[in-house]
C-alpha cells in the first residue's frame, strides 16, 4: 500500500484534531482510501503546553526546516492562522515541492491568486476544504458532485458567532451586547471576535466560494460587507411582523456577466430554510442550472468538523500522488476561466430594501416620504407605522416613532439617493436603517 507522510504546522485546536483523526482512524483511512497516511512531523512554536491530542515524543518537530527539508514528506498541513507567516510557509512549502493543505480562508481570499498560480505552475496542490463551513463538504461538492452546474447563485450562513448573536436576539428578545458578552463566555465566539461581527470571515468565504463556482480570482477589496454590530432588536421585531428573519448572509451571483459578491445583515421569509439554521451552525445554499436548489447544513468550527475537512483533503491529494494522476487537472479548478473576475459596484445592486425611518408622528410626513420614493421610482411594498413612542423631537415636543417601509426590488443607488433625500429634507430625526431582503416578488 502506498505510503503519504504527512507533517503539520500549527498545533491548536484543529491540529489536534487533525492528529488524533490521522492516528485514531489510521486503519479506518488506509481501508477507504487505499493509502496509508503517516502523520510524521508537527512543529508548533510551544511544547511546553498541555494539549488535548498529546503527540509522541519523535512526531515533534522544532524547526519548520525538520518539515520542509524532509525529502520523505509528501504533504504540509497549515493550520497556524494569521496572513504573513502562513504565507510565506505556503511558499516556502511550493518551492519545496510539497503539497499544501490549508483551513486558512483569510490568506486564501487575501493572497489566494498569487499562491494558486504559484502552486499551479510547480505542480503542488492546495487543498483548503477546511476554510468554508468547517465539516460541510462544499468545497469537493462544487468542484466534484456539482460540476455539471453552471452556479446561479451560492449564498448561506457561513459564520458561526455571528448566526448564534442572531438566533438568540431573535428568539430572546435581547439586545446585540448581552448576547455577544453571553458567546463570548460559552467560548463560542473568540476573545476578540471583530471579524466574525463585522462580516469579514464571511466575506472570506464566500469570496473562495464565488472564485471556485465561477472560475476565476476576485479582488476581495472589491467585496460588500457589512458586519451586525449595529443591529438593533426593534429591527428583528418589525422584521418578524413583515413575516421576516434576520441572519447574516453571504451571497454570491451572476449579474450581466459580473459577480456579485456581498456579506450582509439578510431578511429571509421565515420558511425559507435558511432561516431555520439556528445557533452556531452554517449553511449553504447551491443554485444550479441542471441540479435546481441544493442545501449543506452543518458545523462550521471546532476541532473534528475542521479536521474532518482537512483530512478529507489530505486523503484527497494522498490519492492522487499515489496515482500519479490528476495533479495538472485539479490544480487549475480555483482559476477555470483563467482570468480576473469583474465584480458588480455596490451602487448596481438589485434587490428588496426594508427601511426604518425615524419621524415625528405629524400629518404629511408619509405622503413626504413616498413622494420622494416615487421620484426615484422605488415601489412599496409594505407599510408599518407604530404608536411606539421612541423619543421627542422639536421644541413642540412632537412624537418621535418608526416608519417601516418595505420596498419591491429597487436598485441600491435610486435607494441610496432616496435615503438621501429625505434626511436632507429633515423628514427623519435619526439615521435611517436600511437592511437588504432576499425574497422573491411574489
Ligand atoms: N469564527 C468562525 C465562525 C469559524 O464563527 O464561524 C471559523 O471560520
């Protein structure tokens, strides 16, 4: 039986994973896959640490160079986070001729081009099944199972943290702070979780996932996102009375030959699945041209659902060395257009607009409004004025309430320049609150 040695940097909570997978399931793995992974070296900066997987002594390595010199060693495992020093292991690992494996998202949808085509043109692959959605195959099920597809649109859940801040506010009633305080003690979200809450770790993911369905590399300066920090509950209420949920969604399509990509607070009709994809797990959502609506559920973090993913990219490559096949195909599947893709402008969007208007509660101010709205030919959908008193305004004292006006589809810039409008008319008295809807017109 062919052998794969197989050595890792980064000795955290997937490593561990990783480790006790490879060695646990040594018998498992040889059996389905027909080679024998060797877990050979691990170099870590600190042994002086109790781990939850603890090595052999002899698998410990205390120089990089142990791994990337070793002529035997078929495969590196990246597991370190970060940008700069992963990659300049990354590189280190092609020059070296060996094969990477990585769950590192931000360095792929950073610095994935530069690292791809380096890669591609050594012939070392880069598997990174670990980097979206933890345990959910989506990587090999785009590459692979879908392959027949042209992708329509991909869009899902695919941040933990922030899923479990709006499941709770959601269901609880409570505000963004004590919740995030709440996944912060439980050890759901890190210590400083700023770029879960802020939609980047999402933008990560979907920029992988928008390169791979539609073949080329995107400029992830160019990517929408904006995070839930400044979700308020009154927001999630009146959405549920619209018949709506709020997650945070990640969504990537096809629009006049451009890509759109973008990460942001999403109203979704309350039976749409998506919106049932509660607390920490993630989800994807696949449009395909032959294949129609497909759904990936599952962890999107910790130790085994990650290292589920990176050893079934392990075995993967494993494979094809042992064949000696492939290698020049698989290489290539990030970048099958082998081009740049262009991405939409933020101002190009299209879609349906839930909007907050804060007004004092007078005559006229909605025949304002919807004025203003049909100058820039915006159609409404729906209107939910409440007696809910949020403050005072004026030396009148008038009172101050929400003005909900959902929207049909409209274009982001006539929405942008209605918004605009109003506020420099001072129809409002607070910053407007706008969050896009995913929901087909009716
Ligand atoms: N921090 C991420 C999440 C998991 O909350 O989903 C790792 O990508």
């Amino acid at each position: 039986m062919k052998e794969i040695n197989v050595g890792i940097v980064g000795y955290g909570v997937v490593g561990n994973g990783v480790a006790k997978i490879l060695e646990e399931k040594n018998e498992l793995l040889a059996k389905k896959a027909g080679i024998r992974i060797n877990l050979k070296k691990v170099f870590t900066r600190n042994w002086n640490k109790k781990f939850p997987y603890p090595l052999s002594e002899e698998k410990k390595a205390f120089s990089l160079d142990e791994l990337l010199h070793d002529r035997n060693l078929h495969i590196i495992v990246e597991l370190t986070g970060g940008i700069d020093f992963p990659y300049d292991l990354m590189l280190k690992s092609i020059k070296n001729g060996k094969h990477i494996v990585t769950a590192n998202k931000a360095l792929l949808a950073e610095k994935g081009k530069d690292l791809f085509l380096q890669a591609e043109e050594k012939g070392i692959r880069i598997g990174f099944e670990a980097a979206v959605a933890g345990g959910i195959p989506i990587i090999r099920s785009l590459r692979e199972g879908l392959i027949a597809n042209k992708i329509q649109k991909i869009y899902g859940i695919l941040n933990g943290t922030t899923n479990y801040i709006l499941t709770k506010m959601f269901k609880e009633g409570r505000d963004f702070v004590s919740v995030l305080k709440e996944a912060q003690d439980l050890g759901y979200a890190e210590a400083d979780p700023t770029l879960d809450i802020n939609g980047t770790d999402a933008a990560h993911k979907i920029t992988i996932l928008a390169s791979l369905s539609y073949g080329g590399f995107i400029d992830f300066l160019g990517v929408y996102i904006e995070g839930i920090e400044n979700i308020n509950s009154l927001d999630i209420d009146l959405g549920r009375e619209l018949g709506y949920t709020l997650k945070l969604l990640a969504i990537a399509k096809l629009h006049n030959g451009e890509v759109e990509v973008r990460v942001h607070p999403t109203f979704l009709p309350s039976e749409h699945p998506l919106s049932k994809v509660d607390g920490v797990y993630n989800a994807v959502m696949v449009e395909g041209d032959s294949v129609g609506e497909t759904m990936f559920y599952g962890k999107g973090a910790g130790s085994l659902p990650t290292a589920s993913a990176v050893v079934s990219d392990i075995v993967d490559i494993g494979k094809s060395i042992a064949l000696g096949v492939g290698r020049e195909i698989e290489v290539t599947s990030m970048n099958w257009e082998h081009r740049d893709l262009s991405l939409t402008k933020t101002s190009d969007f299209y879609t349906r607009y839930y909007l907050r208007f804060t007004v004092p509660d007078i005559t006229g101010i909605l025949a304002k409004v919807s004025t203003v709205f049909a100058k820039y030919n915006i159609s409404i959908a729906a209107v939910i004025q409440k007696e809910k008193v949020i403050s005072f305004a004026g030396e009148t004292k008038e009172k101050v309430v929400p003005l909900v006006i959902l929207t049909h589809t409209a274009s982001e810039n006539n929405i942008q320049k209605a918004i605009k409008e109003i506020e420099n008319q001072k129809i409002t008295v607070e910053k407007t609150v706008l969050i896009r809807v995913e929901d087909e017109e009716k």
